[in-house]
C-alpha cells in the first residue's frame, strides 16, 4: 500500500502542481529555521521597544517560542539524522529507478527514512500551535499537509517517511515543552510536597 500510495501521488503532473509542490518543499527546509528564529527576534526587539504593540505576542512569550524552536529543532534533527543514516532505508529513486518515478530535484541524502522537510514541518506547527488562534492553525495544518505531499509528489519520499518525519517533529516539539516547563514543574511539586514540612513532622 506505502508503495501503490507513492505511485499514485508521484503521478500526478502538470506545469502548475510541479511549481506549487517545489515550493511547498522549500517550505519544509531545515534551513529556513534560520529565517524563522532571525524574524521572531525581530519582532521581539520591535515588541520590546512598542510595549503597546498588542497585536504581537508579549515578550516572554516571543522568548518560549523562540526557544521551544530552537530546542525541538536540535532534537528532531538529531532523531532523522539518527534514523536516515541507522536505518540506510533507499529513497523511491533507487527501489524504481529514475525511469519511473517522477523527481524534480537531487535528494540531499542517499538515504529516505524519516523525511527531514516533514519533521520540520511538524515541529514548527506543534510548537507554534499554542500560541495561535483558529485561523493560524488552520494554516499550519495545511502547510505541513502541503509539504509532506509535495515530498512524495516530487518523488523524494514515500509517505510512509513523511509520516516518521511527522512523529520526530512531533516529539521534537513535545521534548521542547518538557524541557521549558521543568522549572514549573518542580516548583509545583514542592508547593504540592513541601520537604523540609515532612522533615519536621517525622523529626528527620
């Protein structure tokens, strides 16, 4: 089924679906990570100095999500290198062979399992996805669609690697929030368990 799926969407062409999809993929780069934290600290310099500037995040704000990227990132990016480079699985290029299947670009790794765009994808939903509205959600939700498709459109991944890559973006993001919220957390807990209390009353 993974690979009836891949030949299916592979399949489908046209002038127009080539274009939208190549830039569906260059939305999912690693790189753009770049651009993306380099404009949320722009915004947070903006923010900072027009402190009435409602319509944007407040600080601290722009700060978590700033970190909960940066976080999730080094994460997801240590779990597909992990895989792509554990697992050696083959990218639908070399199972086919170029006479079949339908590419538009170079593979940035001879290797297929999980897809890196749709980890990315992922993780910039996740993390931003609290800290936006209705219809900001609905956009992320269609952009990680767009660039997982457009991975297997372009013949570079099955969908079986676009959904791992899904799952490490995921969990990338998921990490970031544990990490960020350990502080508050344990300070929950002694609230919840003041030690030095049971210490007295059990004279330790």
């Amino acid at each position: 089924m993974n690979q009836e799926l891949f030949l299916a969407i592979n399949s489908i062409r046209s002038p127009f679906i080539d274009e939208f999809m190549n830039f569906g993929t260059r939305l999912g780069n690693f790189w753009n990570m770049l651009w993306l934290v380099a404009l949320l600290l722009v915004v947070l310099v903006v923010r900072r100095k027009y402190d009435r500037l409602s319509i944007v995040p407040s600080a601290p704000v722009l700060v978590e999500m700033i970190s909960a990227l940066i976080i999730g990132y080094i994460v997801s990016g240590l779990i597909v290198s992990a895989l792509k480079f554990g697992l050696h699985m083959p990218r639908p290029s070399v199972v086919y062979g170029n006479g079949i299947i339908h590419s538009l670009e170079s593979p940035d790794s001879p290797f297929s399992l999980p897809s890196g765009h749709s980890a990315f994808a992922m993780l910039v939903a996740a993390t931003l996805w609290r800290f936006s509205g209705h219809l900001l959600r609905s956009i992320l939700v269609l952009v990680v669609m767009w660039v997982g498709i457009s991975r297997v459109n372009l013949g570079m991944h099955f969908l079986s690697d676009v959904i791992l890559g899904y799952m490490a973006g995921l969990f990338g993001a998921w990490c970031a929030y544990r990490i960020l919220t350990l502080d508050s957390t344990a300070a929950r807990r002694r609230r919840l368990f003041p030690t030095r209390r049971w210490l007295k009353i059990f004279r330790i």
